[in-house]
C-alpha cells in the first residue's frame, strides 16, 4: 500500500491537497492537518505532492507496484 506523509511542522493547514486528491484520500482531521483517511484508495499518482506549495506531503509508493 502506497503511505501518505504529512510533515505537521511544515504544513499550514491549507486544505490544498485534500482538494486535489482525485481518490477522496486525503481530509482534514481534528487537529486540522490532512491526514489519510482513506489510505487504501491511493494511487501513489503525487498529485498531493506536487501541489503542497511547502513541500509538506511525500508520498511513499509501495514498491510492489511501483512500476505498474
Ligand atoms: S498520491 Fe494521489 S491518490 Fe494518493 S493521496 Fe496523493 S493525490 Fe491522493
Ligand atoms: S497542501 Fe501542504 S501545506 Fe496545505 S494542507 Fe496539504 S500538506 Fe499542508
């Protein structure tokens, strides 16, 4: 399975990639940080990635299907 990371001491709240994720992963949680509720529907396509303006989201591809 694919892991999304939120770096919290870079992040600003801004909601941008939980926008963006076609999938639905990604939403706000309590603490107002994105957080993976929905982790099993990644597709590891890095658009949360390539859209956090503070580099505060990586996204770990599972390396069993990293090439697929
Ligand atoms: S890698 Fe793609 S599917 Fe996975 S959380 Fe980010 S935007 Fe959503
Ligand atoms: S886009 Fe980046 S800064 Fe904005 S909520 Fe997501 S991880 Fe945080």
């Amino acid at each position: 399975m694919n892991v999304v990371e939120i770096y919290k001491g870079w992040c600003k709240k801004c909601g941008i990639c939980v926008a963006f994720c076609p999938r639905d992963v990604l939403a706000i949680g309590d603490d107002g940080y994105p957080t993976a509720k929905n982790a099993e529907a990644c597709t590891g396509c890095g658009w949360c990635e390539l859209r956090c303006p503070d580099f505060a989201i990586v996204v770990q591809k599972d390396e069993r299907t990293k090439d697929s």
